[in-house]
C-alpha cells in the first residue's frame, strides 16, 4: 500500500472514528440513553405560600408522599378536572389518603394571590393546599419539576389564558420524583397506583 493510500486509510478511519464517538455521546450524555433518562431530575426546592399566607418549603413533606399539580384558578378545563381527579383519588385511599399531601401550584402568581388561592382551593380535598408566589419563586418551582407555561391572549380578546403542561407527579417521602399521571388517569387508577407506593 502506498503511503498516500495508508494517509488516506488513517484519515478516514480517524473520521470514523470522531462521528462514532460523537454518536456515542449524543446518545448517552445528552438526550437517548439509559445515563441520560437517570440522570434527569423532576423536583426540587421551593418555597412558596400556601392559602393561609404560611411559607411552605418542599422539606416540609419529607415523611410523606406528595401530589404535585402546576396550573392557575382562571385555567377554564384541564386544571380543575385534575384537581378533582386528585380529590376523588384520595376520597378512594379513605384513611391512607393521610399519608399523602395534595399540592397545587400556582403559574399565575399575577392573579393568583394568597386570597385567590384559599378561595379556589375549597372546591377540593380539604387538605389541598394551594401555593403561590412571586414570579421568580413559582419560575424556580416549575423549573425544578419541568413544567412548561406561557401566556396566550385569545384571538377574540379578553383575559390572559396560560398554556401549561398538565401532570400530577407523585413525589416520594424522601421528595424525589416516583412517577406522573396524565389528563386521562382516572382517580380509580391514580389511587391504586399511589398504594403501591405506601
């Protein structure tokens, strides 16, 4: 082989080489792998005030399994339909709905103040508590728990409505993330699926 050809084999098998290794990395440190999923966090630190004006942090819960909801009083469908799924899945624990504290978190710290809070939140289970804050707080609070919103203005006009993402997440006594439910859970599925963590 001549050294021109050799040249020409090392240069290829180096570009090879360097697109493996980029694949590689792609796959397991950034976004596909196995190290990628186990690696992303859902939860964290907030702090944040409940209906009653008291400043609740997350540690607060730690000994007991959390229910986390993100949406807004003036969510129009998807927000009370959750937290009534939430409030008919903790009716059918009867007693073992103790051991678990519902969560409702503001993204509309604008209109959703403390008052706001306590008045919305006695349309549910009485032990929901209902958080609020200023726009940094609820930010870091949606952050920590991967939640996406953003104001939309309706095309006919009138009041602000908010896109948001629509998860319960179940939360360990320890406060680390044990697994979500979707729009279509129904409160029959979510209590079974909360025992199996008790």
């Amino acid at each position: 082989m001549s050294s021109a050809a050799r040249r020409g084999l090392v240069i290829f098998l180096a570009g090879l080489a360097l697109i493996l290794a980029a694949f590689v990395f792609d796959y397991w440190w950034i976004g596909g792998g196995e190290s990628a999923i186990s690696t992303v966090t859902i939860g964290g630190p907030f702090a944040l005030l409940d209906q009653n004006g008291v400043l609740r942090h997350d540690s607060d819960f730690r000994g007991e399994l959390m229910l986390v909801y993100f949406g807004y009083t003036y969510c129009p469908d998807a927000c009370p339909t959750a937290l009534q799924t939430m409030t008919a899945a903790l009716d059918d624990l009867g007693d073992e709905a103790k051991s678990v504290q519902p969560i409702f978190i503001s993204v509309d710290p604008e209109r959703d103040t403390v008052a706001q809070m306590k008045s919305y939140s006695q349309n549910f289970h009485p032990r929901l508590l209902a958080l609020t804050g200023s726009p940094d707080q609820v930010a870091a609070a949606a952050t920590a728990y991967r939640i996406f919103y953003e104001k939309v203005k309706p095309p006919e006009g009138g009041d602000y409505l908010l896109d948001h993402s629509s998860f319960i997440y179940l939360m360990g006594r320890d406060g680390r993330y044990l697994t979500h439910f979707g729009p279509e859970m129904t409160a029959a599925d979510m209590a079974a699926a909360i025992k199996k963590y008790q």
